[in-house]
C-alpha cells in the first residue's frame, strides 16, 4: 500500500548524536511533504524541547511527552491532552520526597515546564499554588530506573517509561502513550495504521513499529525495538530515516 503518513521518534532517531536534524534529513522529509504526504514527529521530548526543530522542519502533526500532548503545527494547536489528576500529581511529589534516591527532575506543564531543574536552584515546596495548569509529565531523575520503573509501574493510574542510557523515569497519566495518542490523530486524519511508516529506536517506540503498516528501526536501536521492526535501516548517524524514504517514497 502506498503510504500517507511518516511518522518519526526523534532521539537517536531522526537527530543524530548532536541533537541535530542534518541538512539531507531536512531536504529528504520536505520533498516527503511536497508530494502531499504529512509528516509527524513522534517524541518523548515536553513541548518545548520540540518547537526548535519545528522552525528548521515544520512537521504537520507532533506527538510530545510520549503521546501525552498532540499538536497540530499550522495553525499550531493543541488537539489533545492526557493529563495527571491533580490529586495524584500531589501524591507523587510528596512520594518524590520520601525516597533518598529519587530526584524530581521536571513537571512538564502543555505549553511550559512548571519546573525544571535546569531553571531553578531549589525545589519548590508551594506545590498547589505552581499546579495552574494540566501535568503531562513528572521526570524522576535516580540511579536504579528499573527499580521505579517497576515500583510506579504498580500503579494502574500511571504509563512509566525509562530509556536506554539514561538514569530517568518518566511518569504519565495511564491513559498516554506514543500509541494511544498515534491511534487518536490517525482517527482524527481518517487514516489506517496500514498506511503510515514509522521510524523508531528505543522501547516507547516498540509498540508504534508494531502498529505501523511499515515499522523501520534505525540500526542503532535497542534490541526490542529492532526485534518489533518489519525493516531496519542505517543508524541515526547515517541518516537511516532519510535514506529509507529516498529508496522507498520519493
């Protein structure tokens, strides 16, 4: 089947190992754009940490804090949020405090960051009167992921991720993922799973190459995800996305 949507993780993905959309990537997904097919990027990265890459490369649609946001990008707006109850984002942090070992890193807000380490010198403690606006994200930074991964995974209320390489854990409402939120703007744009390729590299991206007509891994993925992939192609470094629509789509 032909196909109408590419839809692409960015990290280690689309980015090379700069954090970087290289020129050929540019030039790749636009000409994908000017034959009429929309591009989505798919992200864990917050709100913020994806509208630069907009300004070099305006995706159609973008999918932030794993699925938890979706955005469309002209006129940019948020389509929809899943969001954690503002009781259970309390009942988290004061959990953040009790655990030595456990650092809150940031509470990613839609449209800003309510805090982030990386802004502010001491963690606030006026908690409700910060809390003005839906939580998508609580960024938990500890040396044992897997440990609270498995400890917050308990919990029916929340989706937990972690990522390889990285000391963080990612807490969600249970209802976001990159899948669920890929499943809502595919009903909203009338289009089937069958149609979209999807270009992933970690384990939040497993379910989405397994969901796609067409899912490619880059070869510089984590084993499952190359494991889930239909296709792999060349690492991030070698801009594998951009090589595979070159042969398959332009």
């Amino acid at each position: 089947m032909p196909i109408k949507l590419v839809v692409s993780d960015l990290d280690r993905t689309l980015l090379n190992d700069r954090k970087e959309l290289s020129p050929r990537t540019i030039r790749t997904l636009q000409a994908v754009q000017q034959t009429g097919i929309p591009v989505v990027f798919a992200s864990a990265r917050h709100y913020l940490n994806v509208v630069p890459f907009l300004e070099r490369l305006p995706a159609d649609y973008f999918l932030c804090s794993n699925g938890a946001g979706i955005w469309q990008t002209a006129p940019r707006q948020l389509l929809q949020a899943e969001a954690i109850p503002p009781a259970l984002t309390l009942e988290l942090l004061a959990e953040t405090e009790q655990h030595h070992d456990l650092h809150l890193r940031s509470i990613g807000g839609i449209s800003d960051y309510l805090w982030s380490e990386l802004k502010n010198d001491a963690t606030p403690t006026d908690w409700q009167r910060r809390l003005t606006e839906p939580v998508l994200t609580l960024t938990l930074r500890t040396d044992d992921p897997a440990f609270y991964r498995a400890h917050f995974a308990a919990d029916p209320r929340l989706r937990v991720f972690t990522y390889f390489g990285e000391n963080i854990v990612t807490l969600l409402s249970a209802r976001a993922s990159k899948l669920q939120g890929m499943n809502r703007l595919l009903e909203t744009l009338a289009i089937a799973p069958s149609d979209i390729v999807f270009f992933g590299d970690d384990q939040n991206d497993v379910a989405l190459l397994q969901l796609a007509g067409t899912g490619v891994a880059v070869a510089n993925a984590v084993p499952a995800a190359l494991a889930g992939a239909d296709q792999v192609t060349l690492s991030n470094e070698q801009d594998g996305v951009a090589r595979w629509l070159e042969d398959h789509v332009l």
